[in-house]
C-alpha cells in the first residue's frame, strides 16, 4: 500500500513513526466514510471517531499545534491519533492518544506522546498533562514510558493525572 498523502512542515518523525496533522477530508472520511486505503484496518477507532467530531468547535485542533494522526512508517499505514488539547491554559495543555488495537504492545502510545510533548515544549508550553482511568493500566504505562509522572490520584472517580513539566530555559 503506498502512503498517505503528508504535509511536511506539519509532521513530526521518530524512527518508527510520522505524526501528521489531520486534514478536512480525513476527518469527514474518520466520519462518514469511505475508508481511505493508507488506514490500519481497525482505524479509526471509537476514540478517533470522537476527535474527529469535534473538529468543528474546535478548529485550531486541526492545525500543527493539535491533532494528529500517528502513522507507522514501515506500512505507512495510519495506527491511531494523539493529540494537544489546543490552546494552553497558563502554560499548560492536555495531551490524549489512541492506538489502535492491533498495534498495541509496541510502544506506539509512548513513542508519539514522548515526541508530541517535546514539541509542545518548544512552542511555549510549560505542562503537558494527560488523565487517565487507573482501571487502565497500560494507559498507565504509555504516560510513564513517555515520562510523566503521577501528580494527582482521585480514587472516589478511579482516575489519576499525570503529567511533564519542561525544564527551565
């Protein structure tokens, strides 16, 4: 299968990995179909549907400081969708990810969060923070994989925060 088509200028590479801004029409096909050809066969995802969706109230997450869909470059396939929860607030942004199932177990998750923070850090942003379920230990494991760590626990609502603060300049 050949690649999707990317914007260069919008993308982020690791080794294994692109991170690529979304674009219109693949968030109407995320929506309303038809599946695109450079998509893993179970994406998107539940989650990927829920971001998708809310891409027209909020506008700015489809830009390079927002969503992005995780490609693995080795297929050039689209695996799942991370993303900063755009714009910061004092300093600080929620950062979300999704991979899907059958690329699970690799890293992926940590990987894409650990480069898209880094990114964060270095257009202004102080805190980059995630919530996660702690009946969802894996979800556990990409946040400290990628370097967060615990910074609050709500065990009434059996939910924790995480999160990386950037070293001062």
């Amino acid at each position: 299968m050949s690649p999707a088509p990317s914007r260069p200028h919008d993308d982020l590479i690791t080794y294994r990995l692109g991170l690529r801004s979304w674009t219109t029409a693949e968030t109407t096909a995320v929506l309303d179909g038809p599946r695109r050809p450079h998509w893993a066969d179970d994406f998107p995802a539940e989650g990927d549907r829920v971001v998708a969706g809310l891409f027209g109230e909020f506008p700015e997450w489809l830009g390079a400081f927002g969503h992005r869909q995780v490609v693995e470059r080795s297929s050039g396939l689209v695996v799942g969708s991370l993303g900063l929860f755009w714009p910061p607030e004092d300093g600080a942004v929620e950062i979300g990810y999704g991979i899907v199932a059958s690329r699970r177990g690799l890293g992926y998750a940590s990987e894409a969060t650990r480069v898209l923070t880094e990114f964060a850090f270095t257009v202004g942003v102080r805190t980059v923070y995630a919530g996660v379920e702690l009946s969802n230990p894996a979800s556990v494991r990409v946040l400290e994989k990628a370097g967060f760590q615990l910074w609050d626990t709500d065990t009434e609502q059996g939910t924790a925060r995480y999160r990386v603060i950037s070293a001062p300049s």
